[in-house]
C-alpha cells in the first residue's frame, strides 16, 4: 500500500482548508481513499475533514466522507486533535450550522465529545456567541423532550424516561431529580 509523505498529507489538509474539492477528487482518483484515514497534520493531528469542517465547506465534507464506507467516515468524523477538537468542535467554535447538521445527522458527530480543556461542541458555540448553532444543539439534543414533570400539592417528582439517553442525559436526569428534591426541601422550610 502506497503511504503519503507529510508533504502531500498537508497539500490535501490544504485543499481540504480551502474547499477544493475538485483538486481532492483528482487526488483520490490516483490514490487510495482509505489514506484520507492517515492524514493529519504532524503537529496538531488535525484531519481534512476538521481543515473542511472549520472553514464551513460542506461540499468539501460529504465528498470526503462519501470515499469512504460509513463505519469509517464516523470515525474520522469523531476523531480528536491533539487538542481533543473533533471536526464538530472546530464547526461549533466558528458558526458554521450547515456543518453540524450534516456532521451530526449525517455521520453521527458526538456532540458530547470532550476536548482537553473539558469542552464539548455545544460549549464551544456558546462560548464563542454563535446563538444560532447553540439553539439547534438544545433544540436536537434537549433532555428535557425525556423528563416528565409531575406536581401536585403534596408532591414534585421527575421521571426520566429512557429515549436519547447518554451518559450525560443520565448526569442530568439525576441532577435534575436533586434539584427538585432540594426545592422541595427549601419550600417546607420557608412555610414552616
């Protein structure tokens, strides 16, 4: 099998950057499209599909992604930098919604994937004041489309019924269910 020298992975992360997509399809006509699963940058370990999903070329994306069969195209697509960004954190971090829609939709970007600062996508788009890509995080990803509220005089309780569940769906089931037994505490304190 052929391998790429650093030389050539950084010429394809550089198309991949500018959106060239009819120099990377010339490209991997003469290569194999399995060797865009080795491509990163020496230094950051970024890939092309961050280089195409940072600078908002989805064209550029679903070609490169559609060389390659699912399974693969999904890992590429959740895998981390040496700063642990994933191609959804770079896209999240610079406004670019048709991205993530098609990242997430598409090829099942994790949005609950951590960088090394503790960040996931959807705190990176908060973060960085893009309102219209963090709306459409809480509005796919809302957890609480899975709680049931239930009140009455005597009582408050949450349920969480299973559907989209996840680790940190969990997490804040449980968080949620503590905060309303806490703000049931505190209102028999205050009327007694």
């Amino acid at each position: 099998m052929i391998t790429l020298t650093q030389e050539e992975m950084d010429a394809i992360n550089y198309d991949a950057r500018e959106g060239d997509v009819e120099n990377l399809k010339e490209i991997f006509t003469e290569i194999s499209p399995k060797l865009l699963l080795e491509i990163k940058d020496d230094n950051t370990l970024s890939t092309p599909i961050h280089m195409a999903a940072g600078n908002g070329h989805v064209e550029t994306l679903e070609y490169l992604l559609s060389i390659l069969d699912k399974k693969e195209a999904e890992e590429l697509v959740n895998r981390k930098n040496e700063s642990g960004n994933t191609a959804l954190h770079w896209a999240a971090f610079n406004g670019h919604l048709p991205v993530i829609e098609l990242l997430v939709e598409k090829f099942n970007a994790d949005i609950f994937l951590k960088n090394e600062n503790g960040h996931d996508a959807m705190f990176e788009a908060e973060n960085n004041g893009k309102e219209e890509i963090e709306q459409w995080f809480v509005k796919k990803f809302s957890v609480e489309e899975d709680f049931k509220f239930e009140e009455n005089e005597q009582e408050s309780k949450i349920t969480y019924t299973p559907g989209k569940e996840t680790k940190e769906a969990d997490e804040r089931a449980r968080l949620a269910q503590e905060a309303s037994d806490l703000e049931k505490k505190t209102e028999k304190l205050s009327v007694e």
